[in-house]
C-alpha cells in the first residue's frame, strides 16, 4: 500500500517540506490548482526529493488549451 499527503500551505518554505515528507517514508505528494499551479508545485517536489511519485490532485485543462 502507498500512502500520499496533500500539502495545501503556501509555497514559501515547500521544499522543505516536501523534503520532510519524504524523510517520513511517504510515497505520493499530491499538488492541485485550487489555490496554486499544480506543475509548478510539482517541479518544487521533483528538484527536492528523489523517491515519491508526484500527483495533481485537480488540474483544468481548459486554461491551458489555446481554444
């Protein structure tokens, strides 16, 4: 079994806490759009951990398509 944690604070200080998550043995770090970008949280995970997989909770792909 995995075990994820979503992390909604504001990003000052986010790589830490990634880091932290990951030393406290979790497998998932999950980022959303609610209040942030999702891909770039996810960068912040991916440049400060090296084992947990990285997903979005929520990403809207209508304000990302040029139609």
């Amino acid at each position: 079994m995995k075990i994820g944690v979503y992390d909604i604070q504001p990003y000052k200080g986010y790589g830490q806490r990634v880091a932290a998550q990951e030393k406290a043995g979790y497998d998932i770090i999950v980022t959303d759009e609610a209040k942030t970008d999702p891909y770039l949280r996810g960068a912040v995970v991916a440049a400060n951990t090296t084992r947990p997989m990285i997903q979005t909770g929520i990403a809207v792909a209508f304000a990302r398509t040029p139609m």
